[in-house]
C-alpha cells in the first residue's frame, strides 16, 4: 500500500505506533467489516492495514483517496479523505500564503476525529524533508502537536517556527466609544440585539436595558427580577437569558415585550464560583458559563461548564477545561500563589464569525481566544487606561467586537467598538 509521509504522521498523530500491512481482509474483525460496508456500500475494494488494536481501510472515492479507522468493535475512530488545496478553509489558504508561499503543496487531507475536523498539508522542500502542518477548523496552526516525522515538529522545525504566530499581542486602541449614562455606570453584561442595539445589564437590578448606539441613550428598560448581582447576557432569538453571580439563570422569553414572566433556574454548580461569563454555543444548543474563583474538583484548570437549552438543565461536569499551567497565562501575576488567579472569566462569547471561544479576563486585562480542547490560541493585552474593569463582551456577525467597562463614583461606564480581528 502505498504510504504518504502525511498518512504516516495521521498514524502518529493518533498515537499508534506500528503499521502491518494485511495480505487480505481475512484478519478484520467482523466486526469492523460489517460497519465499512454500512457506512460505504458502494465501495467493494479496500486496501486494509492493522496499526495496533485498530484497522484502518483505505480506498477510494470519486479517484480520491479515503482512510477509515476502526476499533476492533467496529467503532469508526477517524476518517480522512484527500481534498484539493482550493478546498481550504479561507483562514489556511491565507496562513499558507503568507507564511509558506516559496513552497509547494504536495498533498492535503480533511480529517475528522472524535467529532473534531482538521487539516493536513505537506509542503515539498526538494532537497529536505518535507513539512507537514496540522490546522484546527478555524485555520489556527496546531505546532504544539507531533505532526512530522522522525521525532520533528512544527516548533523545532526552523520554517515551520519562523512562521510561529507571536501569542501575546496589544489589542490596540478602539475605533469607537460612548461613555454611557447613570444608570449603566456598573455594567457587567452585554448583548448586540440588532445594529446599533445593545441589551446590557448591571450589577445592582434585575433590569435589561437597551441602549440606543446612534442616539447615544436608553431608550427601554425591562424588569426581569428583584436586586441581585447580574453579571452577564445572550440573547437565542428573542428570549434573553441572563446570569447572576451566583450561577442561578433567569430566562426572559420575548424580552423586548416585557410582558413574558421570566423563568428561574437555580444554579447546580459548586457554590461561591463568582460565576460572570455566559456564551451562546449555537452549534451544540446550550449555554456556557464561566467563573473566576476556584473550582475545588479541579485542581490545575478552569473549566467552562454548560446549560442544556434542550432538557434546561445544567451540566454536573465541565464540557471544557482549561489548564492553567501553559503558554499565555504564565505571565499573570497570581495574588499569594493561587493558581485559579491566573485565569478568570468576567465574560464569555463565541465569536460567529469564526466560532471560536473568547475569553474576558478583566482582573488580568487580557482576552483569550481558547480552542476546543483547551488550549490558549490568542492572548490580547487590554490597555488599562481605556478599560477601565473591563467586565461585558459582544461580537457582531462579522466579527465587530464591543467590550463594556465599569466606571466608578467618578468615573462613568465605557462601551468600545473594535474591528474584526479576533481568531
């Protein structure tokens, strides 16, 4: 069978660490051949190869080239398929020509994996070995995991490193701001209704107001609930749900009526989380919510934990964690060595255009965007003098983002505007 240096680095990518190449289908389970032929009637021939417990078939479709990998139950573990260049996520092509235009793309893969999808590509160097980068959906490169041979790597090879995207950067200066009336001096949580609509709320009442962009007030306020320490707001069409600090959740359907009695959900997570960020997840249909303080039942993470918007209940364990000892959190200041202090969520947001994960850590000035495994992508430094506590996040469907600070007794709460440049 024949073997692309790209195939090969899939097997060490999955951990596997031997290859044997079977002389027929004889020696697969039954198990894995009834399911090949489930999931692919259609294909009568396959080449089949044992990498450890598992068996991989490969075949083609179209004339492209296909790989299935089976447990021996018959569970597909991962499936890549050959796909032209031109078939890349933007956001790579763009990453491939800004950073690897003298070389040539020799081959590339789509693979899917533990319902994640991700990109293959092998670069030609003629004379050397060739260089294969391994992207995440959303086009970040992935150095950190062993995609080439020979015990390389995206981060010990020198053109692969060159091209090693800086991780802290400044967020720089707003291209708008509005300094916000009195009764929005201690906002906390911010939603984008429509353009130039912004629902918010503040620490003190159980009130969603509606701030006017252009003409530069509120026009609405809508009573959901008594005094409490709201903290942070999405919207899923025209219900808002709004978090208190304590992890209980109010849903507020049709909220802009203010006719609809809001629903309470007392909080299931561990008491006294500081609980501040709250995010829409389209794609898996819930909530996620974010905290600062410590999490006892995880000792070196933070996790993001979730509301199902299906059953209305919350989640027992995080969907996510995020450890706090890697790269882009190591230069926060911990307060008497406590770990959790490094990470603290004010907000959360999933950004729609590129469904990526964002983080507002107001204590340590910074927002972070965080894969979905955890990993810290971006870390963007927050100028103080401008954000004052930086405490609301909202992104527009273009990526547009606004960040809601705080104000003081003598200082009044900031709503900035910046553009789209967040992964």
């Amino acid at each position: 069978m024949k073997k692309h240096i790209i195939a090969a680095a899939m097997v060490c990518v999955g951990g596997l660490t031997s290859c044997n190449l079977l002389e027929n289908d004889a020696s697969v389970p039954e198990a894995v051949k009834q399911q090949f032929s489930k999931i692919y009637p259609t294909i009568k021939t396959a080449e089949w190869d044992q990498e450890g417990d598992l068996f991989e078939a490969e075949f083609k479709i179209s004339g492209r080239e296909r790989t299935a990998l089976f447990s021996a139950d018959g569970t597909l573990n991962r499936f890549s398929e050959e796909i032209e260049e031109q078939h890349l996520p933007q956001a790579i092509l763009e990453k491939l020509q800004a950073n690897y235009n003298n070389l040539n793309v020799s081959e590339v893969l789509r693979v899917q994996q533990q319902n994640k999808t991700y990109y293959l590509v092998e670069l030609d160097r003629k004379q050397e070995k060739d260089i294969l980068l391994r992207f995440d959906k959303n086009g970040q490169l992935m150095e950190q995991e062993p995609v080439l041979l020979e015990q390389t790597s995206l981060v010990s090879n020198p053109v692969a490193a060159a091209a090693k995207p800086k991780l802290v950067k400044e967020l720089g200066q707003p291209e708008a701001q509005w300094e916000l009336p009195d009764q929005l001096r201690e906002i906390s949580g911010i939603a984008l209704v429509q353009e130039n609509l912004m629902a918010c709320v503040q620490d003190e009442d159980g009130l969603i107001f509606l701030y006017d962009l252009e003409k530069k007030k509120v026009v609405n306020q809508i009573a959901f609930a008594g005094p409490g320490d709201y903290e942070g707001i999405v919207l899923v069409g025209d219900t808002a749900y709004v978090l208190r600090s304590d992890g209980t959740l109010y849903e507020v359907p049709a909220f802009q009526t203010g006719k609809a009695k809001a629903v309470t959900y007392p909080s299931q997570l561990q008491a006294n989380l500081d609980t501040e960020g709250l995010a829409y997840d389209k794609a898996n249909k819930r909530l996620l919510i974010g905290y600062k303080a410590e999490d006892s039942s995880l000792k070196e993470a933070k996790g993001i934990y979730a509301f199902s918007l299906s059953t209305k209940k919350f989640e027992p364990t995080p969907v996510l964690s995020i450890l706090l000892k890697q790269a882009g959190l190591e230069s926060n200041k911990p307060k008497q060595g406590a770990l959790s202090d490094l990470l603290q969520a004010s907000s959360l947001e999933m950004n729609p255009a590129t469904g990526t994960l964002v983080l507002l850590d107001s204590p340590n000035k910074q927002l972070l965007s965080i894969s979905e495994d955890g990993k810290v992508q971006q870390v963007y430094k927050l100028d103080k003098q401008v954000l004052r506590q930086p405490e609301g996040l909202a992104f527009g469907q273009q990526g547009e983002m606004f960040i809601a600070s705080e104000g003081s007794k003598k200082v009044s709460g900031l709503l900035v505007k910046y553009p789209a440049k967040l992964p």
